[in-house]
C-alpha cells in the first residue's frame, strides 16, 4: 500500500532556499513561534515550510522577517 503524501490541500507550503548552514537556525527560529509551521528539508538547505491555511499570512510575515536575516535567503 503507497504511504499517504505528507502535504496536502488543506496545507498551504511555502519553499525557501537557504545555505546548508543556516538550516538548523531557521528550525530553531520556527520552534519559537508556537506551531506556526513545520519544516521538510528537501536537499541541503532546500526547505519546504507548511502551515494551515488559517496561518499563511503569518507564515508570510515570519519569512519576509527572516529574509532579513538571512540576505542570501531566496523563496522557490
């Protein structure tokens, strides 16, 4: 039996790229935030951030913030 996907509709996601060693800082950062979303690391510093649809404008805020910095931060 396939495993179900991860991410679905009711999940609006967001991708950003940072460098591999700024991962765990963003982690650490969203941990801060009360749930706010949740993190899939793709490929080295390639990130998949997932929230309930409820929250993507927060979400939004908390990436424009951190692009801020992050200066090498870009969104996919």
């Amino acid at each position: 039996m396939p495993a179900k996907p991860l991410l679905d509709a009711a999940l609006a996601t967001r991708r950003i790229l940072v460098q591999a060693k700024d991962v765990v800082y963003v982690k650490g950062i969203l941990e801060g935030y009360g749930g706010l979303a949740v993190v899939f690391a793709e490929q080295g510093g390639e990130l998949t951030l997932a929230t309930p649809h409820s929250r993507a404008a927060e979400l939004d805020a908390f990436i424009a913030d951190l692009s801020g910095e992050i200066p090498s931060m870009r969104c996919l």
